[in-house]
C-alpha cells in the first residue's frame, strides 16, 4: 500500500513546482481574453449606434400622412 502512495505522490511531487506558473499564466490568459472580448463588444455595439440611420420622427401635433 505505501508502494502505491508512493508512486502516486511522486509525480505530483514533481510537477508541483510547474503547475503553478502554468496555472498563473492560462488564468492571465482568460482575464486578458475577456477583456478584449468586452472591449470588442463595446465597440461593435457603437460602431452600429453610430452607423445606424436617423429614425424619423411625426410631431404629435400632426398626423401621419396615409
């Protein structure tokens, strides 16, 4: 049984030192991915406000032309 705990927690033993920058470094990854993701939706959405027509607008005063 210990020969088998062993053989477990030795691997884990040695990747333990690398596991930690390559954790850091897909964290820091997703964090700059998302903020570019946000930063390109912002700009799309006002790109199209402002590439959008002008809406037209009826004075309440006058009715719509049939």
């Amino acid at each position: 049984m210990i020969k088998e705990v062993i053989g477990v927690s030795a691997p884990a033993v040695l990747l333990a030192p690398i596991a930690v920058p390559i954790l850091h470094g897909l964290s820091g990854i997703a964090v700059v991915g998302l903020g570019l993701f946000a930063a390109g939706k912002v700009v799309t959405k006002t790109v199209r406000v402002l590439n959008a027509p002008p809406k037209r607008r009826i004075p309440v005063d006058r009715p719509p032309i049939d």
